[in-house]
C-alpha cells in the first residue's frame, strides 16, 4: 500500500463520531394543528437530509439506536402526508438514526393492523441491522420533542396522553396507537397476534403478552406524551371484530404458536419512496 493509502486509512480509524446524548438538545412542545395542504415534493424539499427510503440518520454524533418505524396501511394518503410531514421533522430533531415502513394490505379484505405490523418487522430486519422497532398509526403526531420516539428497558407507550380520550388514559391497560419494542423484546412476546381481523383487541393482546413473558410497560411522563390524532370514521373493511373478547381471554395458550412464529404473507411490491418504503402485502383475508 502507498503512503496515502496509510493515511488515509489511519484517518478513517481515527474519525469516530461521538455517541449522540440520551436526551437531544433543544426539544419542547411543538404547534400541531393539521391545518396546511403540503404537496409530497414540498416535503421533500423540507427535508433534505432524508436518503431514499425514508432512512436518516444524524451527522455529527452516533445515534445509539437504529430504529424501524413500522405504519400499517390503507386508503390513508391524506394521513400519511401529514404524518410524514410532522414526523420527518420530529425524528431528525430527536437525532435518530431511523427508517420509515409504511406497510400496505392490499384491497378486498378485512384489515388486519396486527399482522401487518408483523410483517413490517420482518422486512426491515432483512433491510437493516434495527435493533428499536416502534410501531405507529398513521393518524397519531405527538405535540413535544421531548417524548422519545426510543425503546427502553420494557416495552414502551408512546401514545398514552392523547387529545382524543382528553389526553388521559381511558383504560390503565391500553397499548394502541404508538409502541416501541426492543428486538429482543418483540421476539420475547413473539411479535403481535396474526389472528385479529378488523378493528379492535389486537394492542390488548399485545399488552397480555408482554405482561406473560414477565415485562412491563413504560410510558413517558404524560406532561410529555401529549398526542393528537387525526379524527376520522371507521374505515371500510376494518369491522370491529366481534370475537376480541374471547381471543384475549386466551392470549396466553396461543403466545408460542400464533405471531412472528407463525407469519405467513406474500410480498406484493416494495417501493423505495423518497419519504418512506412502501411494502405491499397480501396477508390472506382470515379465512
Ligand atoms: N388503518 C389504515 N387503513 C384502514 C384501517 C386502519 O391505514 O382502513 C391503519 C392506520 O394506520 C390507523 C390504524 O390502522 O391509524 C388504526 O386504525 P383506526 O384508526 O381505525 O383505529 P382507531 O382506534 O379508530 O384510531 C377507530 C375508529 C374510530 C371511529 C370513531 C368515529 N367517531
């Protein structure tokens, strides 16, 4: 090897970004109000940093989670903008070093938010070394800086103080909206249900199992943790489910043999949008 080649490499070895700090600096509450019409490109052009995608990552310091962020999906453009609009913002202030999944069920079945959750997880793994997996709807934006979009010790309530249930909790084991899950901890509860078809349950089972494998939740100080939603009607093909209640009372018996363990799902497309990867999935219809 030359000498340049020498230095440079020695260069290399050297220039090690700092780790970015566990609090970010210059974070506080933020003026959420839906009220604009902003076009996609206008949003890529806010956002320069953000590579193909829908992956950043902060410049002068070493975030110390690699993040997924996983959006089930269906007939929610209007959403998705506003949620991309907000969000890309938010996470690059929080310095993280994050992808954006929007996972999409194709048409003519009952929806199933839970699997497609599951199937989020196991494409990005495939994409990325994530080791935070934070599962959101496309309709909650939280209203400060400060609630970290990271995973922690236990599984983590992100969305636990929103406007719609008058930022109270509207019952102590509610586990919807935005959760974040370490990989290992998502494997330890063996990912969300398959099961739930149309609306309802699924986030409660998904409290069961965590609290079956002897975790517990975490929630930001609800100060923090204030959210708004997007308000909308219930959307076709997403019924609620009539048969919640009696899947949950067994959601221990099926923790081992029903989620990530029992996945199943044909990839339709992936897309790499400028703003987000778009995944779209066929999941069967629950038949
Ligand atoms: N989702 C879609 N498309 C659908 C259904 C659901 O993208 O057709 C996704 C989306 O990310 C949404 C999430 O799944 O944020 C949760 O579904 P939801 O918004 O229907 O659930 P939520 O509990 O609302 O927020 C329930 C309907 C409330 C109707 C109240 C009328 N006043």
């Amino acid at each position: 090897t030359s000498k340049y080649e020498n230095e440079k490499v020695s260069t290399d070895q050297n220039y090690k970004l700092a780790e970015c700090p566990e609090m970010p600096p210059d974070l506080g509450p933020l003026d959420i109000r839906f009220v604009y019409n902003t076009s996609i490109l206008k949003i890529i052009s806010q956002n320069p940093n953000i590579q193909h995608g829908g992956r950043s990552r902060p410049q002068h310091c070493m975030a110390q989670q690699k993040i997924a962020i996983i959006i089930p999906f269906r007939n929610r453009k209007s959403h998705l903008r506003t949620w991309l609009y907000y969000m890309h913002p938010f996470l690059q202030r929080q310095q993280a070093d994050y992808g954006v999944y929007v996972v999409e069920q194709i048409e003519d079945t009952l929806f199933n938010r839970a699997k497609l959750m599951n199937v989020g997880y196991a494409i990005a793994s495939k994409d990325y070394d994530y080791n935070c997996f934070i599962f959101s709807d496309v309709d909650i934006i939280p209203m400060d800086g400060r609630n970290l979009y990271r995973c922690s010790k236990n599984p983590r309530h992100m969305a636990n103080s929103v406007d719609k249930f008058n930022f109270k909790l509207p019952y102590s084991d509610i586990f919807g909206g935005v959760v974040a899950f370490t990989k290992e901890q998502f494997i330890k509860v063996n990912g969300f249900s398959n099961v739930f078809w149309g609306w309802g349950g699924e986030d409660d089972e998904l409290f069961q199992r965590v609290v079956a494998v002897g975790l517990k939740v975490d929630r930001p100080d609800q100060t923090i943790a204030r959210s708004r939603m997007i308000s909308h009607q219930r959307d076709p093909g997403n019924e609620r489910n009539g048969k919640s209640f009696s899947l949950i009372n067994k959601a221990y018996e099926r923790l081992h043999k029903d989620g990530l363990s029992s996945l199943k799902y044909t990839v339709i497309g992936i897309t790499n949008h400028k703003l987000y990867t778009k995944v779209t999935v066929d999941i069967g219809n629950g038949e």
